[in-house]
C-alpha cells in the first residue's frame, strides 16, 4: 500500500468561527492540494469579533494525538500555532522530538487581533529556547518577534537585524512579517535563509478589516508546499502570493474582522 500523497500537519488551536488557527490551516492546506492533519493543542470560542474564551487540552490527549498520526501517517512538513501556555509547549517540544514530522515551521502566535492572549507570558521562555531550536522556519509578526528578541523594531533596519537574532537562536530559516507597521502602504517582510541569504518579499497594503488568520494561512501554506517538496525559498514566494490573493478579494462573514478569500 502507498502512502505517497503529500501529507502536512497542524500543532494549533480552533477557531469556532472558522476564520483563523486550525480551519485556516486546513483551508490552505486543501487548497494547496495537501492533505492535512490535526493536533489539537486548544479549543477557542471564538468569531469574527473576538476570543471569547478558550481551554488548552490535556497533555495526555497531545500525546495521544501525536502517537495517531505517526502509527499511520508519512508527513513530512508540519507547522505549529497557537500553543497555550509552557506545559503544551512543552509537550509539543517533546512529541517533535519523539517523532518525524518532517520541516518544521513554527508560527510563534502569541495575541489576537481582537487581544487575546493565545500563549501565555511565561511561555514565551520555552518557545525561544525550546521550540526556536528546532525549527526549519520562524515567522513572527513583529510584535511577536519584539518578544523573542527582546529588541524594539521601528524600521526595516531593526526588522533585519531581529530577523539574524532568531537565526542565531536556532530557527534555520526567519521570514519576519512586517504587516504591523501601521503608517505604511505596502506590507514587505524580510527573510533570512538558512546559507545567509536574505531578501524582502513586497505587496501593497490592502485597506481591509478582513484579515482574521492571515498570520495561520501564510504558515500553512508554506507548509504545504514544504511538504509537497518545493525549496524554502520557493515555499515563502508562495505563501506571500497565496495571503496576498486572500486578503485582495475578501469576503463579508461575521461582524468583526472577516475571514480571508480562499476561493479567489
Ligand atoms: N485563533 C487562533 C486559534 C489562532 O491560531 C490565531 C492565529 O494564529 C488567531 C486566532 C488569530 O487570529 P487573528 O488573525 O485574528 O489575529
């Protein structure tokens, strides 16, 4: 029996409203015509509004998830998001460690738009040292990349020189996305490769509220083309393409920050 269609896996939290973590995921992933798997690390309520209120799994059933997927699956790329608090990040760490999933990106998504927090503070210890480390790629916005670094960053300067500070921190590959710049009009984001190479990936800024889960679809979509065998470079243009065509053609769901356009 083959086992050779190209397989990714999500390490992340649902959004009841279908916009962001885990149904972003496996939007792109689908999308990307990969086939996609789940590790349900947090359940949220949640919708175009906001957080409402979330609950981190037990360990255990992390554990068991982890075990379901590699008694049967061939991944060989997988991603990680929302991850709650140290003991889930650590038991991420651990079940990454057990087993091969394949390239990992690890988005270290730490607050919603709306302000919630998806990883607790005294978390944010355990990613930089223990995740960071064995990703192949890393890709935080900017505030998120300010935490790992401990650096303030106002400038493509900054965002540079952030992005050579979480290579030196073990994470091969840095894609720092630079969507949160607020007085721009364009979105540029700076990437740094594993043999030293860096480049700026560049889109317009689009004036949209609809942008719930762009952070879980640029990462998932990477993923997926990791997992189908493209190159890390390759992997980013694309992802960058892909959240781009999401965000230009919207679509109206909720009364809040609406999801992005997987169809257009
Ligand atoms: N909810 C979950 C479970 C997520 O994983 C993420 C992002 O990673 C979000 C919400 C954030 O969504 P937003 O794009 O609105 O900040």
């Amino acid at each position: 029996m083959t086992n050779d269609f190209p397989q990714a896996l999500t390490i992340a939290g649902t959004d009841s409203g279908g916009g962001a973590g885990i149904s972003a995921d496996f939007k792109t992933m689908q999308m990307r015509g990969v086939f996609a798997t789940m590790v349900v690390v947090a359940v949220t309520a949640q919708n175009t509004l906001g957080v409402q209120d979330a609950l981190a799994m037990p360990p255990e059933l992390i554990d068991e998830q982890f075990a379901s997927l590699a008694a049967d699956f061939k991944i060989s790329a997988c991603k990680t998001g929302m991850l709650a608090d140290p003991l889930r990040v650590k038991t991420v760490v651990n079940n990454l460690k057990r087993y091969n999933f394949g390239l990992l990106t690890v988005d270290p998504v730490m607050i919603a738009k709306g302000g919630a927090k998806l990883l607790s503070d005294d978390a944010i210890d355990v990613v930089r040292d223990q995740l960071l480390p064995l990703a192949d790629l890393v890709t935080p916005n900017l505030p998120e990349a300010e935490e790992l670094t401990q650096m303030t960053i106002t400038t493509e300067a900054t965002m540079a020189t952030a992005g050579r500070r979480l290579q030196s921190m073990g994470a091969k590959n840095v894609l720092v996305k630079g969507g949160h710049f607020s007085s721009e009009d364009e979105a540029n984001d700076y990437v740094l490769l594993e043999n030293g190479r860096s480049f700026w990936l560049t889109s317009k800024r689009k004036k949209t509220r609809n942008t719930h889960g762009t952070g879980d679809t640029i990462s998932s979509c990477i993923t997926a083309e990791l997992a189908k065998g493209k190159s890390m470079e390759e992997a980013l243009r694309i992802g960058k393409a892909y959240v781009e065509a999401t965000i230009k053609q919207g679509i109206n769901v909720g009364h809040g920050h609406g999801p992005l356009n997987h169809w257009a």
